[in-house]
C-alpha cells in the first residue's frame, strides 16, 4: 500500500524522477508505471532510442520526455535531464536506469533520507554481496569506483556506481560539465564533493536478469577506458589543487587557531602519526623534486596512513623564501660525498642557476642527505613537543578546574 502522501513529499520538496532510456522497450513501461504509483513529476530522456520505445512513452501524456537522435551516450541524457529540471523549477532529481533492475518502492527512502539530512548527494547503495546474477565486471568496476573516488574525495563511499541517486541540482546548476557517457556519473559526484556537498547514501534493492536476458548498453574496453582517463585527470587536479585548496581554507576561517590546535593535538591519532607525517612532509619538501612533491608526495602519504595535512604543512618549507638557504645548504651536505671533486658555492655570490647546473651531483647528494636529516629533526621535535603538550594537558584542566 502506497502512502498517500508520497506524491505530495515530492512536490513539497521539490523533487522529480529522472529516466534516461535507450532502446529499453520491453521494460521502460513497467518502469513507468511503478514510478507513477509515487509521483508524477517525472523526466524520461528518450537518448535516441531505434526500438519501439517512442511508442511506449506516448502512452504516458503525463510525464515530461525530451527526445532526439541519434544515441549520444547516457551522460548527455543526464545533462539534458538535469538542465530541463533545472528549468522546471525542481531542487532535487533522483535518477535510476530503465532497465528494470531498480525497484520504484526505494523511492521513499531517498525521500526520507533528504529529509533527515538536508541538501545532499544520497547515494542508493545496492546489495552487490547478496543480488543474484551480478555481474563479474559490475563487481569489479564497483570496488574499482569506489577506490578511486575516496582517494579523490576521502569519502568511503559504499556504492559509487549506482545509476539510483538524488542530486541536489542547485550546484549542478553552476557546474559546466565536460563529460558525456557514463564517465558523467563519476564526474558529477566528484565535483560535487570538492563542491562541499554532504555525500550520503541508503540501502537499495537491486536486480540482475540472467545473462540471456540481459540488456546493456556498457562497453567494457571503451567505457573503462574514457572512465580511467577521467580517473587520472581527476587524481591529478585532487592533489595538485583539492587538496592544498581545501588544508589551507582550514586556516582562513576565524578560528584557525582552534583548527591548527585541533589538527595537532587530534586524540584521534597517535602522536607517531603524527611525527611521522611532518618528518615525510619535511623530507618530500626538500628532495629535488621541485614542483612535484605534492604531487607525489601526497598519494604516498595516503598510501602510508598518514595525516595529509600534517604532511602538506611540514612540505612547504620549501616555499620560495627557503629555496636558496635549502640549496645552499644541500651543497653543504653533499661536499663530504664528492671528496676531491666538491666545490664551495657562496650563498650570495655563486647561488645561480648555472653553477648549480655545473655541480648537479654535489647537490643531489647534498638534497638527499639534507632530506633525511630535517626529517628525523622533525620528527624528533614533534614527539618532543606532543609529550609535552601531553603532560602539560592535566595541570591546564585542573587550573581551569579550580
């Protein structure tokens, strides 16, 4: 039984049904009419179909459907999808696939989860472990997914590769998107991550027709291939931007103090975390990578476990101010590695360019050597300074006591 106020929850917020459809006829009307049962507010793409699926949809004059041809791919029927909502006025658009294997009675929790939440990316997580006749390639491409986008967002998300969501569109009315087959259902999350918007997700029911019955649209080598190359490009603009964006606007607000106190003193984390981070952030500062330590730095420090914001603090001590006192100091260093064949190089006179060019061994022995020895002082001063601050924590709640 169909509560009866369904329909008026998705007027009042604003929601629509999003179905885009390619050559679906033998399930898009079933898919239809179950949606119905909930509301009518509802949006079918119609991505050049060349089967009888007009047909079908004219016998549904209450739902909007936007067509053209011929087919370009499920993520331009979304743009257009989400444009034409956009336009209608909605706030919200749950999307799922017409094929058949997502089921209209999830529609409510998608409802109730907005309602509990707030403006958010609610994810339908299916039941991949339990659903019968998965496929080997949806498996893998869901763990696959699922991987990639918490290194782009740190967002663990069970689901990433579900058709079945509810996308605020009010940021993705400002996004120009780039993408236009299944590739868009990654970049959309992603942006919307970076975006600030809450990520979240509900427990859906999924099913998976036997392999002789199957219909899809998927093109495993040219689809996985367009979806790796989104994943690089996205990986790339997470720690070459994101990332350094999103630590330093940590420490623009007001109570930056209370961040960076609370970044240190995280109870969370042990205090040889802790040092270790700031040591490897040290170590990637000063090693001759220059324009890269980030870069590389930052997936190794994800990889380790380690506090990347700790990491990313400790590595800007190679910010331009520091660069000649490093180099010169790098040349130091690797003197005694040259023997006979060093040099001495004058901090204020010989610190060019050329001469550096000159001598390149002498100072990549130096950057090396330097690099392990600002790490283990780093490392050394943090623990010096968390044991202290741990012992000092006791006697400042006890005066606050008293």
């Amino acid at each position: 039984m169909i509560p009866a106020d369904i329909s008026d929850r998705f007027s009042k917020l604003g929601v629509c049904v999003i179905i885009p459809t390619y050559n679906n006829a033998s399930s898009i009307e079933q898919v239809v009419t179950d949606v119905l049962q909930y509301t009518q507010q509802v949006i079918v793409v119609n991505d050049g179909s060349t089967d009888a699926t007009p047909g079908v949809l004219k016998r549904f004059p209450s739902i909007t459907v936007i067509g053209y041809s011929p087919n370009k791919g499920k993520g331009f029927a979304l743009r257009i999808a989400f444009k034409k909502a956009i336009e209608l006025g909605y706030q919200y658009a749950i999307t799922l696939d017409s094929d058949g294997q997502h089921f209209a009675k999830d529609l409510p929790l998608f409802l109730e989860k907005l309602e509990q939440e707030g403006p958010a990316l609610i994810m339908g997580s299916r039941n991949m472990e339990t659903a019968d006749n998965v496929p080997g390639k949806s498996s893998f491409g869901h763990k696959f997914s699922n991987f990639w986008y918490q290194v782009e967002t740190g967002i663990d998300c069970p689901d990433t590769q579900t058709g079945y969501r509810l996308y605020p569109l009010a940021p993705i009315s400002k996004m120009r998107l780039f993408t236009r087959k299944y590739e868009l259902e990654i970049e959309v999350i992603v942006r919307l991550a970076w975006a600030g918007v809450k990520v979240t997700w509900v427990p859906i029911t999924v099913y998976y027709p036997p392999k002789e019955e199957r219909v899809t649209h998927f093109r495993p080598f040219k689809d996985f291939s367009r979806i790796s190359v989104l994943n690089t490009l996205l990986v790339l603009i997470t720690f070459l931007y994101i990332k350094p964006r999103d630590f330093f606007r940590r420490f623009t607000k007001k109570n930056w103090k209370q961040q960076l106190k609370q970044l240190i003193l995280n109870p969370n984390e042990s205090a040889m975390t802790k040092a270790n981070s700031i040591a490897f952030g040290g170590f990637m500062g000063i090693i001759p990578l220059w324009g890269f330590q980030l870069l590389i730095g930052i997936p190794l420090a994800h990889f380790m476990k380690l506090n990347k914001a700790l990491f990313i603090l400790a590595a800007n001590i190679s910010i331009p101010p520091m660069i000649p006192l490093i180099v010169f100091l790098s040349y130091k260093m690797g003197k005694p590695w040259m023997g006979s064949r060093a040099v001495d190089i004058s901090f204020t006179k010989q610190l060019t360019l050329k001469h550096i060019g000159q001598n390149l061994e002498q100072y990549l022995y130096g950057s090396l050597t330097l690099a392990v020895l600002a790490a283990l002082l780093f490392w050394l001063m943090t623990l010096l300074i968390l044991k202290l601050a741990k012992k000092n924590k006791p006697l400042l709640a006890n005066s606050n006591h008293e």
